[in-house]
C-alpha cells in the first residue's frame, strides 16, 4: 500500500513530463516562487538527488540505447530512488518542507513499466515494497512530442539516450502520462506546456498554491 511520504507538514511536489516539456525549468521556477513566498523548499531530481543516486543516474542516462534492458533500468531506478528517498526526500518531509522533486516513480512507471516493455506490475510491485510512498501533488507539464523531442535534442548534452529512442517512445509516452492523471486525478495536476514559459508557471504555481492551502487547513 502506498500512501503520502510524510504525515507531518511537509508536502512533497512531483514534476513529470516527457523529454523537453520544460519540467526541469519549471520545477525550478515553482521553488525559487515558494522560496520567495517564505517556503522552505527542497528541489531535486530523479534519476540522482543523492550522491549514490547521482552516480547511478550516470550508468542510465550516457551511452548507447541499448546498453541496459528496461528489466535492468528498473533495478538501477529503483536503488537510486531508495537512496534519494532515505537521504533527501524523507528528512526533509519530516522536518516540515517543501520537497520539489523533477520526476519520480510515474517516470519509471512509463518508462519502464509501459513504453519499453510490459512491466508495469513489476514496477508496481517493487514500487510499493521498497518505496511504498507517492507525492501530495504531481504536476504533468505536457506538450507536442516532436516539439518537446526538438527542444531536448538541441539540448546537446551527454545525458540524451532516451531522447535517442526517437519520437515513438515520446509519443508512447505522452499518452501514457496522460492516462496516469486521467487514473489519478486526486494527484495529477495537467498543465499545457505548449505555451510560453511565464503562462506555464503561473498555472503551476497556482496549482501548487492550492494544494499547500489544502494541506494547512488539514492540519
């Protein structure tokens, strides 16, 4: 069973999206806003956020397509998030923040689970006994494939073997986020990223706004 990470005051914030939606800008974006409103905030990211994590995040993200299987990259995942879950999510939730995280489990949900092989129960599974927690809110920043696999290409980092799987895994995977907010819609927040960046921000600083005045007047 999996439940919210904290029962204290502190709310943890997930972005997702595909590959160039602009989730790691505005992610950064809705924490420099929080900060400024006097939230004490977190922001990290997945695959990394710790530095066992970070090192693992190298193995996924460099090199060739095909150097792991998806069964192989869900392990890799999974150990990098318990790591990041144990070391920065968690103490930071206890100790009442703010935590932003750029991707997290519905990252490997699609990824793994459904767009490179059919293993979403065994993300699932393993999901829930070795992490066992979801975020308060999930923000899904969505947009055009071929506009965001554009946008992350030109990018010219050394971290693109995903992008590298070309537009059918961006367009499996726009769909599949989409049915993931449609399933869960307590959590998922759409936000349309085909705009400019200002008119982006404003809808997710108001979605997050909203859901930390819920979760105050809760307690």
């Amino acid at each position: 069973m999996t439940s919210r990470a904290s029962p204290g005051p502190g709310l943890f914030i997930s972005f997702e999206g595909i590959d160039g939606s602009g989730k790691s800008t505005q992610a950064r974006r809705l924490s420099e806003t929080l900060i400024q409103a006097g939230y004490d905030v977190v922001l990290t990211r997945e695959p990394g956020g710790s530095a066992g994590a970070e090192e693992i995040r190298a193995l996924v993200l460099q090199g060739d397509p095909d150097r792991w299987s998806a069964e192989t990259e869900l392990l890799l995942f999974t150990a990098a998030r318990r790591d990041h879950l144990e070391r920065v999510i968690q103490p930071a939730l206890d100790a009442g923040r703010v935590v932003i995280c750029d991707r997290f489990a519905d990252s490997t949900r699609m990824y793994q689970g459904s767009s490179r092989g059919d293993l979403r129960d065994t993300v699932d599974a393993l999901h829930a006994l070795m992490i066992g927690v979801e975020p308060d809110l999930t923000i899904l920043v969505d947009m055009d494939p071929a506009a965001a696999l554009g946008r992350a290409k030109a990018r010219a980092t050394d971290e693109e073997r995903f992008e590298d799987f070309g537009l059918p895994l961006q367009q499996a995977m726009r769909a599949g986020f989409l049915a993931l907010a449609k399933a869960n819609p307590d959590r998922f927040v759409v936000i349309d990223g085909n705009r400019n960046a200002d008119t982006v921000a404003a809808d997710v600083t108001a979605a997050a706004l909203s859901r930390l005045e819920q979760v105050s007047a809760a307690q």
